[in-house]
C-alpha cells in the first residue's frame, strides 16, 4: 500500500516563514534572500514527507502569503512586478478582502473581479512549471480552476459558467508544460447545483487534452456528485473519509473505475489526536474492496496543524501520548499502510479522555431550558442600560486589545523565561493599564476598555487559566499571511478554578468613571481555535465552557463591571460546509452563547465578530440574544449591511469603519461612507462607532491617528443627528426584499 500526504506545514519549525518574510517587509532581507527563504522552506517540507515514509507528495506548496492569492497571478487576475508589488496585494492600502477558507481560520485573500471590468485570463505566472523546473522531479501543486473561481468574488452568477471556460483554457495551457498535477478543488465538497456539475465535467474535459495526468483531490467534507466525480477525465481522486463519511457510502453505490487510483483521506488533517489506525484498516478495507489502487492518505491539508511534538516537553504525558501533529500524521498515515499490508500491528492506544470533572458534568446535566435563556427581553434590557449608561448618540468604543508592542511581547516573554517576577510582570500590565485608560479619556471614546495587555492570544488565555485544556510551546498555526497563533488542546472536562479577567477589568474600572468593558472570548470560538476532544459530544464541551463563563460574568457582576462583550468572531466559520448540517450546529453554538451571557439584566452584553458572510447567518446571530454587536465591515466593503434589511435587528449594532488589518488609517470622510450607507438600514440610534477588530496588531501611531478621526466623526455624526430618542421608541421596519440578494444563494 502506498502512501500519499500533502498541504504540510508552510510555517517552518522555528517559525521562518514568518520571520523571513516580515523581515522582507522591514527591509531588513532581500528579495532574493526572501525568495531563497521560502525554497529552503519547501525543501524542508519535502525532507519531512521524505523521512516519515510517504511515498508521493507534491511540490510547490510554499507561497509568498496565499495560494489562492497565487493562482490569481498564475493566471493573470493581478500582475505584480516583484515582490513588493506582490505584497501591496496583501497588506497594502488597496489589499485584496480576506475571508475564511471553507470553515476553517485560516483566511485567502479573495480575488475579485468586479474591480476589474473585463477579465481576460492569460498565463502570467507559471508557478508549477518554475518549481519543477526548480525541483527538477515532482507534482506541482495548485489550486483547481473551479475551487478558485468559486471562492473569488464579483463573478455575476449568468457569467460563472462562460468566465470558468476561459479561465479552463489558461489552466489547460498550464497543465500541458507539466508532465503531473496536484490539483485541489476544495469547492467540490459545497452544496452544488446541476449546472455547477456540468460545467466542472466541462472544465475537466477540456484540462484533459493537456495530456498532463491530474491528481484531483477534494477535502473537508463529503462530494454529493461522487457518480460524476469519479467519472472526471483524471488519474486519481482525493476523498475525505474522515470529514465526509458520505463519501464511503456514495463510494459503495456508485463504485470506483479501474483504471483511476483513489487516494482515501484516512487521517485527519484538522485535528490533533492520534489516528485510530485499527479503525482506518477496517474503513480502508471497505474502500479497497470497491477501488482497485489506493493510496493512504491525509483527509485534509496538514497545514491546519503544528508542525511536530517535538519540543512539547511541558505537555502532560498522557496527553502527548495521544496527540498527533503534522509531522505525526504523516507516520500515521505510513502505519495505516503497513498494518494494512500486515507488516506492522497497529500501536493499541487508549484514544478516550481520562480527565473527568463530575461537577461540571453534573451541572451540564442539570441545565433546563430556562438555563438558555434571558428572561428580560432585549427592550426590557435596553430600557435599565438607557438609564444606567446615559450614553451619547452613536457611542464610541474599541474590540479590546491594543498594540501589543515589542515591550510588551518582551515582558511576556521575561516572564515566562524566569527573567522577571509575575510580581513585576503584573506591575508593568498594570502600568499599561493606567496608561491605556488615561489615553482613552484624553482621546474621548465612550466604553472604555482595559486593552489585553496581558493576553497573548484571546483564546490561549483563557486555555490557560481553564482546566482541561492544554497550551502548547511551539504548536504555530498559520491563520492568514504570516500571522500564527498556538491552538490549545481541549483534552478533559473543562472548569474554571478561579477567575480569570476580574483583576484587570476592575483594577481598570477604578481608574475611570466611564465604563469599563470586561472582555471575554465566547464558548464557539474558544473551540473554533482549539483541538477538541472527540470522545464527548461537542455540546458536551462548548455547555461547560458556557458555565465556566457565565460564572465569569457572574463575578464582573459583583466586582462592579456593567459592560461585559463576549467575542464570537468564529462562530460562522465553524458552521459546516453543507447548509443541511447547520441546524445542529448552530443549535449548540447558539445555545452555549446563549448559557455563557444569562445573567443580570443590568448588565449590557456585546459581543464581537470578525469578517465572514455574515448575510447567511443574520437570522442565528440575533437569535444570540446580546445587545450589542460589533461587527467588521471595512473589507467588505459594506456587503454586509443589506444582510440586516432581511430582519427587523432590534439589538443595537457597530458596524466596524477601520480595516485594521491594514497599517493605513481611514479618514474620516471614508469612515463616514460606511456609517452612512448602513443608516439607510439600521436606526442610527442603535449605531456604534467602533474599529473593525482588536489592535493588537496595530502600532501606536496609525492607532492614535484612526481613532482621533474615528471619534471625530462620531462628534459630527451627533451634531448632525436629532436629540437622542427615548428608549423603546419605535424603530423602521425593513422588510426582506422578495429577491434575496443579501447572499450567495
Ligand atoms: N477582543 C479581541 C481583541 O480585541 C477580539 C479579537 C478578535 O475578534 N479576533 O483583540
Ligand atoms: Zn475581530
């Protein structure tokens, strides 16, 4: 039985692709330097394929900052000169939207073509040709020319099936420079319509005259056109038997033909637990009776994980022994074969949880249906909030952090390394504190916050200070450009042994008689980022953590804190890929939400979303029952906003007016684009003027320099608006229009 892996890593072991390429930004490398970077990034990826048995594997998987970005080039969609003109695409003023790659947290920059008035296609870059010819051997790797026209944007729906010929056409010439192809159409797993299948059996047949052999691979969930698919002009198929099970029984109906080679995603790629090898026989055994040549495999790309255990000396023991990184799938993968083949017994492991809390689990036990939800409405609410707040008309606040600066990261790191005190460390979080707060006032914002200094990453915070979820040291994960977090572990029974943020937010509290808001990550998210157990039911899991927050909020209370924002950024890209699965996820999703913020009524709640489609889930976010949302806008450039003419959204809202994922600072004229086009469809005294994000990304110029505009156009915004009208008064109706046009659908 051979072997097959791909999408390893990209990261490096010590981080350097993050390292070279911001180096390349700071003008510290060359470009040539940085070009050389990145190829001794792939040679190391080839080394590790090599050296953990894996028989074939691509080449070509390194990018500058996005793959997708690159097949945009590839085929001419933007042309940049040199690298840093390639970089202007992704970081600049003018950078392309970034959104969610499928439902993960990794995000592409989005090609989009209604910028570009007539696209003509033409080969601009060919990539895999250069690294073959770079590598010499080898399959070049990219991304499918349906998989990527699809996740484009500002195609018009009558123009999708013309635009994906011509694009068919660059690919085809493509294709017949190599000899081999690795080409992965992700889109082939999303809910697709007849006419969708029929132009891919076009689009194949046309790459087909290339005479290059195709190794077509599809991930993250099951192909519901498996018949059509398997009957593609290709040589193999990629089938993903952990996300997409379907794919079995679909595999079994409609059988596999001789003469294709399937290469049978066994091991996932997007979680960390070891591989239940003994199972994976037997499903590889189901397959192989209906395929006649198979090839173990990875289900999804590896870049979702770390790279190695290696280095993972504070992990617990029992624990590590059944954890499974990247560089651990790929000996997975090589043990399925062998066991397979009988040359090797499959390791016995104990894959369930050992790490039982029977109070928590009694009390998930015990929660009823009052448990989930508020007993005031959101008007009852906002009527106690009018008074107690007396906030002005379009109110100003921030999502949380602010810039996490090389002193701060410093301080953080002497702390953990023993070089300084926690005393001392705790000195300097609360000298930022005082710092932060004074700063606040003298700039004028409204709802003040205490600004994160002492977290790293809002979800491995709290993996630290919660029991039953592990961190890790080196554990990096790319979630979009060079941007990596650590994703913790949910290994046990998660609880709450002590309070976790109280100290800051009410030590910030005292020095201001604004209000201070506490700041919490919310229970969807916490699992969006993590690697979660898979031996209890994820509500199991997300109900805990819900319990553990609330008795969070709980103590904001007592303390003294009367505005607490739970960020759920991730809570749409968890959502399945297929529409049919959402309604028992976002049953749990919104329902652990829902336990976390069931507290006073006196206390305002808002939570915080990042950038995604959220005109698909308007209806589920205001079932969430916050008051408050703030939301990213920037990028998409106001896209969002007709989503919320669908529904009379009663909950007040803060549409995000500066792209903080960009260095530039949006003026005020810009900013008040965006507030006035949303005022077309949101009450404006239910209107918060807010970033797009946090800041901790942000340096302390652009963020002084924003903020003063964004506060500024608060003031005129006031000026010019009537006296602010009392609470509960009513507010204009928007119907849906009977034509959505609010999505993708
Ligand atoms: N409160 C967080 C911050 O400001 C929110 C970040 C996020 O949504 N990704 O950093
Ligand atoms: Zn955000």
């Amino acid at each position: 039985m051979k072997t097959y892996a791909y999408g390893f890593p990209r990261v490096g072991k010590n981080r350097e692709f993050k390292k070279s390429v911001e180096a390349f930004w700071a003008g510290e490398l060359s470009e040539k330097k940085t070009q050389e970077a990145l190829v001794q990034i792939q040679k190391d990826i080839l080394a590790a394929y090599e050296k953990n048995g894996i028989d074939q594997f691509p080449i070509g998987e390194v990018t500058g900052y996005d793959p997708m970005f690159d097949a945009a080039i590839m085929v001419g969609v933007y042309r940049p000169k040199n690298l840093k003109a390639y970089y202007e695409f992704c970081r600049g003023k003018n950078a392309l939207e970034m959104t969610k790659w499928f439902n993960t947290n990794y995000h592409y920059l989005v090609p989009d073509f209604s910028a570009l008035g007539a696209v003509k296609f033409s080969v601009n870059w060919n990539k895999a040709k250069e690294y073959l010819d770079q590598f010499k051997k080898g399959t070049p790797s990219i991304i499918g020319p349906f998989t990527f026209l699809k996740l484009s944007k500002g195609i018009p729906a009558a123009k999708f099936g013309k635009t994906l010929q011509q694009l068919t056409k660059v690919y085809q010439k493509i294709l017949a420079t190599i000899p081999e192809v690795h080409l992965e159409e992700p889109a082939f797993v999303l809910e697709l319509s007849k006419e969708e299948v029929a132009m891919i059996q076009e689009a194949y047949k046309v790459l087909a005259t290339s005479g290059c052999k195709i190794r077509l691979i599809t991930y993250y969930d099951s192909v519901d056109f498996l018949k059509e698919l398997t009957q593609l002009p290709v040589d193999a198929i990629g089938l993903d038997f952990v996300n997409g099970p379907a794919n079995l029984q679909s595999l079994k109906k409609y059988g596999f033909p001789k003469g294709k080679t399937l290469i049978a995603g066994l091991v996932n790629g997007r979680n960390v637990w070891r591989t239940d090898v003994k199972k994976a026989v037997e499903t590889l055994k189901e397959i192989s009776a209906v395929a006649k040549n198979v090839v173990v495999s990875n289900a999804a790309p590896l870049f979702h994980l770390p790279i190695s255990l290696e280095g993972e000396g504070k992990l617990d023991a029992e624990v590590k022994k059944r954890l499974a990184f990247a560089q651990e799938k790929l000996e997975d993968i090589r043990e399925i074969a062998n066991v397979f083949d009988g040359k090797q017994k499959a390791r016995d492991l104990n894959l369930n949880g050992l790490w039982k809390n029977e109070k928590m689990r009694n009390r998930v036990q015990a929660l009823t249906a009052a448990d989930f939800q508020k007993k005031e409405s959101v008007e009852e609410r906002r009527a106690i909030h009018e008074k107690q707040f007396n906030l002005p008309l379009f109110p100003t606040t921030t999502i949380g952090s602010f810039p996490q600066t090389p002193e701060v990261r410093k301080q953080r790191a002497d702390v953990r390394a023993g070089r300084i005190s926690e005393e001392q460390y705790k000195t300097f979080v609360r000298k930022s504190i005082v710092d932060l707060v004074k700063w606040q006032e003298k700039m004028g914002l409204d709802v003040l916050v205490h600004g994160e200094f002492e977290r790293t990453d809002m979800v491995e915070f709290f993996a630290e200070k919660l029991n039953g979820i592990a961190t890790t040291q080196g554990g990096w994960i790319i979630s979009y450009g060079t941007r990596a977090y650590r994703p913790p572990v949910i290994f046990g029974d998660i609880s709450r042994p002590a309070p976790m943020t109280i100290d800051e937010i009410q030590y910030a509290q005292t020095l201001t008689k604004k209000p201070m808001k506490g700041m919490l990550t919310g229970p969807v998210t916490i699992i969006a980022w993590s690697f979660v157990r898979e031996d209890v039911p994820i509500a199991e899991v997300a109900y805990q953590l819900g319990l553990c927050l609330q008795d969070e909020i709980r103590d904001y209370e007592k303390a003294g804190i009367r505005i607490v924002q739970v960020d759920e950024p991730a809570i749409r890209e968890k959502a399945p890929i297929k529409k049919r699965d959402w309604p028992s996820y976002f049953d749990w999703a919104i329902n652990s939400f829902k336990l976390s913020i069931n507290t006073e009524p006196q206390t305002q709640i808002h939570t915080h979303m990042c950038y995604s489609e959220f005109g698909e889930i308007v209806e589920q976010i205001d079932a969430m029952d916050f008051d408050v949302i703030s939301i990213e806008t920037t990028r998409s450039r106001g896209d969002i906003i007709e989503s919320f003419e669908r529904i009379d959204f009663k909950k007040q809202i803060g549409l995000g007016v500066w792209d903080i994922h960009s260095p530039a600072v949006p003026t005020k004229a810009q900013m008040k684009k965006i507030v006035q086009r949303a005022l077309k469809v949101i009450p404006k005294e239910n209107f918060w003027i807010n970033p797009d994000c946090g800041l901790k990304t942000r340096g302390w110029k652009e963020t002084e320099s924003s903020l003063k505009n964004l506060v500024e156009l608060s003031k005129e915004l006031r000026k010019s608006a009537p006296a602010k009208p009392k609470a509960g008064a009513s507010r204009r109706r928007v119907m849906a229009s009977s034509s959505c046009q609010c999505c993708e659908c």
